[in-house]
C-alpha cells in the first residue's frame, strides 16, 4: 500500500503556521501597542511572557497530536493490503462504511468534524445516515454515538432540512421507542483545526479515519486493528464526547456556539 506521508506532514505543517499565525500575532500586536502607548515595559514584559508560555502549551499540545499521527503510521505499515485501505473518493468510502455498520454487533461510534462546511447534499453521506439510524433501531443492544460541530450542524440536507435537525429527530425516536441513538455537539474552536479529523469506531475492532482539509480533498483510511481501535481513538473519542453537549440543548441555545 501507498500512503502520501510528504501530503500529510505537509496539510499538519500548515496547520500548526496557521495556528501559531491567528494565536500569537494579535497577543504581540497588543503587547506592542500597549508599549508604545504607556511606553512600560512593566506591561508589555508579562505580556510577551504569557504570550511565549501559550506557545509553548500549544507547541506540546501540536507535538501530541504529531505523535497520534507517526503512531497510527507505524501502526498502518505493519498491515497488509487486506487490512488497509485509503479512500480519495467519498462513494467507495460510505459503501465500506456501511458494510461495516451493517455487521456492527455491539457499538457504532461517529464524529463528524470539519473545518469547512458542506453547502452541497451529498446522497451517499445521506443514505450512510439513515443506515446508522437504521442499525440502531434493528436491535436495542446496539449503540450508536455520533459527535457533530456547530458548523457540520448546519449543513444542508436533499430534504432541505439541515444536519443537526434530522439527527435530533432520529435522538428523539430513538427516545420513544428505546433504543441507542445518541448525538452530542462539539462547539468550534481555533485549535480544533489540528483536530479536524473524523473518526468511525465500530465494535473496538475496526475504524475509519478521514481527513478534512479543502471542501475538495477527501482522504481516508479503513483498518482492522484491535489495538487502535480499542486504545487511543477510543480515548480520543471519549475525551470529545465528554467536551460536546446534547444536540437538544444546542437548539435550545443553551451552549456556547455561535450557530
Ligand atoms: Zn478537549
Ligand atoms: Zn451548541
């Protein structure tokens, strides 16, 4: 198998610029200004201080999520072609997923983050929907989670509803007739842009890792590997599940995104 590690290294480099960019230039820009009018340095030294220790915080937290990524792989080139696939198309992609879904025993885990918003429906994205929400209803033994972002909530459907709406009218049949469909918001923030990646965990035994960057890339990786699955994307998945409120309280307007 083939992976792109120069493209990928490449799309994570200028994350971690465009990061350093919109975070450190308005804090020197500040200090800077604040020197020249009181021309204190009293002021401006705790200041470029605070802004170099929020560097480095960043700094340790990018270096985490480089090791997530050499992790995964070393991890993807102990596995065969069997094992592994990339995907560059999203209709291959959802055509696997659901064939994983369908086999699913026990859990189907979902999130949905991304950078950019879709402004186009997408039909294969929409039928993967409805076979998620069909797999929990078959058997209330199975339990579904997804995780979405306040911008992929508001993403425009064929019926012309949106996203975040037609998830939360399957949480509420999934409440009536009592099975598992639960979904949760995570609210954007700057730094999730080295975050946004979304991940499909299905029963610890397999995943799907897709990478977001322009509206037109698609990358993804489909591995069966209990030791991913069932370590650190689980725990990842975990932390943002706990991070995200209820999709309910989101239309409510009880949360902290902006839309
Ligand atoms: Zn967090
Ligand atoms: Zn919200």
């Amino acid at each position: 198998m083939n992976i792109d590690t120069s493209g990928l290294l490449a799309k994570w480099t200028r994350r971690v610029l465009y990061f350093g960019l919109i975070a450190g230039v308005p804090v020197v820009a500040v200090a800077a200004l604040l020197n020249q009018l009181f021309f204190s340095l009293a002021l401006a030294v705790p200041l470029l201080l605070a802004a170099n220790a929020f560097a480095l915080a960043s700094v340790d937290q990018m270096r985490r999520r480089f090791d997530d990524v050499d992790r995964l792989r070393d991890e993807i080139r102990h596995f065969g072609s069997n094992n592994a696939r990339i995907y560059r198309n999203d209709t291959d992609f959802y055509a696997d997923v659901r064939g994983s879904v369908a086999r699913a025993r026990e859990s189907v885990w979902v999130s949905y983050i991304r950078q950019f918003r879709e402004n186009a429906p997408r039909a294969e994205f929409e039928r993967h929907l409805e076979a998620c929400f069909e797999w929990a209803r078959s058997d209330s033994r199975h339990v579904f989670r997804r995780i979405m972002s306040n911008g992929t909530a508001a993403e425009p459907m064929t019926t012309g509803r949106l996203f975040g709406e037609q998830q939360l009218q399957y949480v509420a049949a999934a409440e009536a007739g009592g099975f598992n469909y639960l979904a949760k918001v995570l609210t954007w923030m700057p730094m999730h842009n080295t975050d946004s990646y979304s991940m499909i965990l299905i029963d610890d035994e397999e995943f799907y890792f897709v990478l977001s960057g322009a509206e037109d890339e698609f990358w993804a990786l489909h591995v069966n590997s209990r030791n991913l699955a069932a370590g650190p994307l689980r725990d990842r998945f975990n932390h943002l599940w706990h991070d995200a409120h209820s999709l309910r309280a989101h239309y409510e307007g009880r949360c902290e995104c902006d839309v």
